[in-house]
C-alpha cells in the first residue's frame, strides 16, 4: 500500500491532488483496495521456493502498524480491529465488523470486506487467551 501525499507535504489540504481527487476520495480509494486485498487474496512469490502462492493473514500482517482486540467480560476474542496506516490518515481493518475503517482529518469511510485471508481467525490465535 502506497500514501501519496501533494507536493505541499499537508494530507489535509482540501484542493485535488495530481489525479484530480479530494482527500475523501484517496481515503475512499485506499480503503477500497485495502477491502479487495482482504476479499481477494493476490498470487504472491513464495521466498524460500520462489513458487507462486495465495497470499496468508501472515504474509499480510507483516505491513500492520498495531493491533486491538475486542473481547467480552470473560476474556472471550470476539475481533481484532489492525492498524494498516497512520500519520496522515488512519486507516483500521476491523474483523468484528468486517470493515476498512479510514480516517483522515474530517472525512471517514467505511468499506465491507470478506475475509478470504482468515484474518479473524489469525488474529484470535494471536490473541490466544
């Protein structure tokens, strides 16, 4: 995932950037492709084979910024809410909801998601109470 910022360096301007989008429509966009990264695994080359593979919640969560997770009186996973980007917007994949949460400045989106990678089942062996 690649943040493009404008050439005044502010992520918060209200102007277009060079492609002609207003902060609202780059978070739009970010999240969208966050959403179809999760729905639709991509091919990725394997390291140590060099063969082709679908890419794992593992091979995903090494680009993740933080981890939250929501639990019940009893200590019982119930989702995980993962940081992917922060600093200019903030952008949070939520698998109790099953939504890319964006935040930047004023502007929020929400986009659904599949989980096709098994990030919720990732995350609640990482939680492992």
């Amino acid at each position: 995932m690649e943040i493009t910022f404008e050439d005044s360096g502010t992520p918060l301007k209200r102007s277009k950037n060079r492609k002609g989008e207003t902060c609202e429509q780059q978070l739009r966009r970010m999240c969208k492709n966050i959403a179809d990264g999760i729905t639709n695994p991509q091919q990725i080359e394997d390291e140590e084979t060099g063969e082709k593979r679908e890419e794992t919640a593992r091979d995903w969560m090494e680009g993740t910024y933080d981890i939250r997770y929501y639990v019940d009186r009893e200590k019982h996973y119930l989702g995980a809410e993962i940081m992917v980007a922060g600093g200019g917007p903030t952008v949070w994949v939520n698998t109790y909801t099953r939504q890319v949460e964006g935040y930047w400045g004023g502007d929020k989106v929400f986009e659904p998601f599949a989980d096709e990678l098994g990030l919720d089942d990732y995350c609640e062996e990482m939680y492992g109470y």
